[in-house]
C-alpha cells in the first residue's frame, strides 16, 4: 500500500500570510481611492507626479514599470478628470510632459492622509519596532528579488 507524502498545508507558507494581510489592505485602500474618484493606478501615477512639476510619460513608464501604452491611458483617464494637463516640453517641441492640475495638487495629500490612516488601521497592532523589523525584513526581500516596480493594484 502506498504512503502518503506530507504536502505542507496553505497556512504553513509565509507567502500566505503575507498575501492575506496584502489583500486586505489594498482591498480596503482601493475602497477609499474609489471614493475620492480615483482607481489605485491613478492614485499611484498622481503620487509621482506630485513630486515633481512635470514628467515625460516614458519617464513616468519606466518608474512605474508600465508600457507607454498603460501610461497614455492612465494619463487618458486622468485628463477626463482634469487632474493632470499635458503641455509641450519646452525644450523638445515634439515632445509632451505631464503634470497635476490644480485640483489634482490638492487631491493627492488627501489621498495620501487615506493611505497614512488605512497603514495606522492595520498595522496598528505593531509596535513602533515591529513596524521598522517587519518593513526592513519586506525592504531586504524585495531588494534580494531586484523588486523596483510600483504596486499599482
């Protein structure tokens, strides 16, 4: 009679548990975003704008680790919304540049306070040092796996 092999069982896999936790914190951010009228992508894409006055698209493609293509429709939705403008690079004038609207100046920090509060929500039951061991233990697996593009979903 064959034996069985012991299969390790789902909640023995620290991936698991970080993919449980993952979810539910970006599941719950994604809500919030939806409410303020932005997806996460276009909360992502508006961060990294803010903190600069304007961005080639295939420099915003590259830091985001989109296709071109993802970003112009990303930038498409953005325009529907007036949150970002395009406008002429001065210096290239076949090139465009992209930057925040006004309004999109003013929604990022809100959508930033969204992100501060769902983080405080659930990682509120660590300690300030559990917090800084828990984010330098991600910081050195995503380091050890070359992982630099943004999450955007």
């Amino acid at each position: 009679m064959p034996t069985r092999k012991t299969v390790s069982g789902l909640h023995h896999h620290l991936g698991y548990w970080l993919r449980t936790v993952s979810n539910a914190v970006s599941r719950r951010f994604a809500r919030r975003v939806e409410r303020e009228g932005v997806t996460v992508a276009e909360w992502v894409f508006l961060r990294v704008l803010y903190d600069a006055d304007w961005v080639a698209p295939s420099r915003l493609a590259a830091h985001l680790g989109m296709t071109r293509g993802a970003i112009s429709k990303l930038a498409d939705r953005l325009l529907e919304k007036a949150l970002v403008r395009w406008e002429a690079n001065p210096d290239d004038g076949r090139a465009h540049r992209l930057a925040l609207t006004p309004a999109g100046r003013t929604l990022v920090p809100r959508l930033a306070r969204i992100a501060d509060a769902n983080d405080a929500s659930f990682f509120g039951a660590l300690s300030p040092g559990e917090r800084r061991r828990v984010e330098t233990l991600l910081r050195k697996i995503a380091a050890a796996h070359e992982l630099r593009n943004l999450p955007i979903d």
